[in-house]
C-alpha cells in the first residue's frame, strides 16, 4: 500500500530491515531502527505540519444505546500520516512507559511507510495481545503519556496505530501460528485471564505442552468477564483464544483448582504451575447502611451485564433507576457507561478526590461524560439512607478537600465540617477495586506465602515460596493493569523455562 500523496514518506533505506531483525525478540531498539532513525532526519519536524489526529468514535447518542465497539479504526493513509509524526528520538520515552518495552519507534517507522505487516511483527514480538492490550490500555497514562512530542504538541495516537496494524496483520495472512518440536515438558496454567494466556502463549512457543485450567465456563478472566464489549468485543478475546489453540495449547473450563483437583495432584502430573487466578476479591463497603437492597459489588454487575443469563448471576435491573457508583478507576468508568447502556435514569459517580487525582483514564472518563454520566468529585459518602421496603433510597455525603501529597504523590482528602448533603440513588455500585482471593487457610496452599493484603510473593522470576510453583498479574500485584498482566505472564514463562532448564 504506498503513501498518501500528500504524506512524506521515509526514503529508501528503512526499508531493508530483514525479516530476521523485524521479528527478533531480542534486538535491542538502536540496532533494529538504525535504518528506521536514519531516514527519518528528513521528516523530523512533519509534526509541526500534521496535527493529531483521534481515532473515529461513534457519536454518544448510538453508541450509548448498545455494546459494540465505540471507536473504529483509523484508515491507511491517516495511520502513516500520523506514524510519521514521530521524530525517532535518541532517547524513546515511549518504550520507558510501555510495561511491556513494547519497540514503538520501530513499528511507527514501518507503519509510516505502509509497510504494515512488518510493522505488526515488530509490535507482535513484545506482546501476546497487541490488539487487545491498544483496545485497553490507557495509554495517555502509559506510552502516550511519555512521548517526547507532548512538550510541544499533542503525542502520537500510538495506541490507535497499533491496533490498525495488527488489525491490519489479521486480515492479510499476518499472524504466525508457530507451533515448535515439544520438548517433553509439561505445566499447567491455573486462570484463563491475561497472565495465564500470556504465559502459556509464551511456553507454547518454547515447546512445553500447556494446559490452562479456568474455574468458570468462558476463557478470558476479566477480559470477558469485566471489560465491557464497547470497549472490546468478544470475538477479538475468541480470535486470540484460537490462536492460542492452534499452538497447542488444551484448555479445561469448568475446574476449580482444590476443589475438583488438588493442587497436590496438579504438581505431581506436571514439571510447573502458573498461577494466574487474577484478584475478585471485593474491596468492601464499610459506612451504615450497607446491608440496604439495591447495593452491589461492581464485578457481578459487569459480569451479569457482560454475559447475560449465561453468567448464572441474578439481574441486576437498572432501567429507569438513578444508579450511583461509588469510585474513580477504570471498573467505575465501565459500571457508569454500562448502567447508561441498560437503561439507567441518571449514573452518578461518587468520588472522594478531585479530576486530578482520579485513578481512572482520562479517555474514560471523557467517553462516560459525554455519554451522559454525572461526576461528583471531592464527594464521600458517610451513610446510605433507604426506604420503608429497606432498599437504598440516597447517598448521604460530605463534601472534600485535598490537602498534602502522601508517599505515593497522591493529595489526601480532608472532610469539610458542615457539607453534609444527599445524592439521590436506587442502585448503588460499589467500585473501590478487588484484591486476591485468600488461600484457604490450613490446606496445601499454606505453603505459598503472601503479604499482609493477599498478593502472591514471588521472586525475580516469579515464583512462589512453592518450588515448581509461579505466579504473576493481580494475584501477585492486585487489580491493575492488562498490560502489566502481560508482562508479568511473560516474565514466568522465561522464569519456568529457566527453572526446567536447570
């Protein structure tokens, strides 16, 4: 596909990064762009030229009436226009702020060109799940956030690029279903979520025959369970699942590890475990009121909007009810935006803190507002009030203020004596996030130690205080990103892989 007349393309040259280099895991950024940096001094200031360019987003009135995806993808023409505003700097920040060091420069230089498989198998060599990690990823926070061109101008739209390539790769014949001579190996994978498909996508391709045991009837972990399909459709998770499948891997639904089959007799049928149970745990409410009808954890919410009757999940009715969300992360921004979607009178978020200090994507939180959600910033509610019947009726709250930063940079916020008021609600989500579920006390799972909040220790190469035992993504660090699940599914393999090697 050449270029757009009108978008300066990179000089012959950058062109010649063999086959080799392109897909190598493990050449390192300044050989593997050399060609790329080199051609493009002649572009070097396009971005003062070309200005960003969002992706296309439906309008919020269609897209807040069902559950498809809300943006589309860029065009070719726009992706190697706005790919060529990177300047190839000596110094890519970007690649600091991607978890994953995901070779960003690299890939945009290809892109930049139209040469959109390669670019795809530069983007494929870091992450197991590039189009779903830039469909999820906030990355104003992340790669975006970090690009050098934000001093001056707005940062390249790399997550949008990334997910057109491999789009793009998956539509040409572009991705590898590489399937290597089994070594004789085997480990099992506890968890379908995002740390346990990395991992066993990764040893797949060393060679060990993997089976990734899920306690629930559909593969995904969160992916299917907790983002919502605006944001990710299934049959993107479905593709990627396939794929997985393709190289090898089994996967057993339906089994609860300790309950259907002992950790016991998992560690004697195989050399490694990973353990990728992910953290559901809720994060509980503790003001009066809490025992009111009409108060929900938001996790079965998204679940049992997510899935239906499928979920086995009593419904959760929110049509024409004024639904309260009490939180700022992401798992907010989802509860909001789904309530509008089914049908909610008025969505109200209830947060402690300001704009600023709020967790959650700036993306989202715009994508909620224009939607129609409401936002109560430095808002804390102190009681629930409910009706006769005993269901919840109104939020009793005070009103905040921020004072210093604490350890982690964040403004602690201060009550303001007098500024009690109500926010009226008949359905109210609780969002404050999850952390892992506890191992079952006095069993075989007492030999894995865990701090003081639940999450998995591990060593440099994740493994457990249990020899042949590994464990990464929100069991080990608590609900967080997919992207550092990714990462932390990667980095077992490469440690289960060392650890069997000797």
């Amino acid at each position: 596909m050449s270029a757009s007349p009108n978008t300066p393309s990179l000089e012959k040259g950058s062109a010649n990064l063999s086959a080799a280099k392109v897909k190598g895991h493990n050449e390192s950024l300044p050989a593997a762009t050399a060609a790329v940096t080199a051609a493009t001094s002649t572009q070097k200031y396009l971005w003062t030229e070309l200005p960003r360019i969002e992706p296309p987003k439906r309008n919020a009135a269609e897209r807040s009436a069902d559950f498809k995806e809300i943006y589309s993808l860029f065009d070719a023409e726009t992706v190697q226009a706005q790919a060529s505003r990177c300047i190839q700097c000596a110094m890519p920040f970007c690649m600091m702020g991607c978890p994953l060091s995901n070779r960003i420069p690299e890939w945009l230089g290809l892109a930049a060109e139209g040469r959109f498989l390669e670019a795809a198998a530069v983007s494929q060599a870091t992450s197991n799940m590039p189009e779903i990690c830039s469909r999820v990823c906030p990355q104003e926070r992340l790669c975006e956030g970090m690009c050098t061109l934000i001093e001056r101008t707005d940062p390249i739209p790399i997550g949008a690029i990334e997910k057109f390539i491999n789009e793009y790769a998956f539509s040409h014949g572009g991705v590898e279903i590489r399937k290597v001579m089994p070594n004789g190996k085997t480990v099992a994978v506890i968890g379908a979520g995002p740390a346990g498909l990395a991992c066993a996508d990764e040893l797949a391709m060393r060679g060990y025959a993997v089976t990734v045991f899920e306690s629930l009837p559909n593969l995904g972990g969160l992916l299917v369970n907790g983002i919502p399909s605006f944001k990710m459709e299934k049959s993107v998770l479905d593709r990627r699942v396939n794929i997985l499948r393709q190289r090898g891997v089994q996967f057993v639904p339906n089994v609860t590890i300790g309950k259907d089959i002992a950790l016991s007799e998992l560690l004697a049928q195989h050399d490694a475990i990973f353990l990728g149970m992910g953290a559901q745990k809720n994060k509980e409410l503790d003001i009066p009121g809490g025992e009111l009808k009409g108060i929900h954890q938001a996790l079965p919410f998204l679940i049992e909007k997510n899935l239906g009757e499928a979920s086995k999940l009593p419904p959760i009715p929110v049509q024409g009810k004024r639904v309260a969300v009490l939180g700022g992360g992401d798992t907010a921004m989802d509860c909001l935006r789904t309530a509008i979607r089914s049908g909610a009178r008025e969505a109200v978020c209830i947060y402690r803190r300001d704009l600023a200090n709020m967790p959650g994507s700036r993306r989202e939180y715009k994508n909620a507002l224009e939607e129609g959600a409401q936002f109560e910033f430095l808002t804390n509610p102190v009681a629930l009030e409910g009706d006769l019947n005993g269901c919840v009726k109104q939020v009793r709250c005070v009103r905040m203020e921020l004072g210093e930063p604490d350890a982690k940079g964040r403004r602690k916020p201060y009550p303001v004596p007098g500024s009690e008021f109500n926010i009226p609600a008949e359905v109210l989500l609780v969002a404050y996030g999850f952390d892992p579920v506890p191992f079952p006390p006095n069993t075989e799972w007492s030999q894995i130690q865990v701090n003081d909040w639940g999450g998995v220790i591990v060593d440099e190469y994740q493994m457990t205080t249990l020899p042949k035992v590994f464990s990464g993504g929100d069991q080990v660090r608590g609900a967080n990103l997919v992207v550092h699940s990714v990462r932390d599914g990667r980095k077992a393999a490469a440690g289960i892989d060392r650890f069997l090697k000797g």
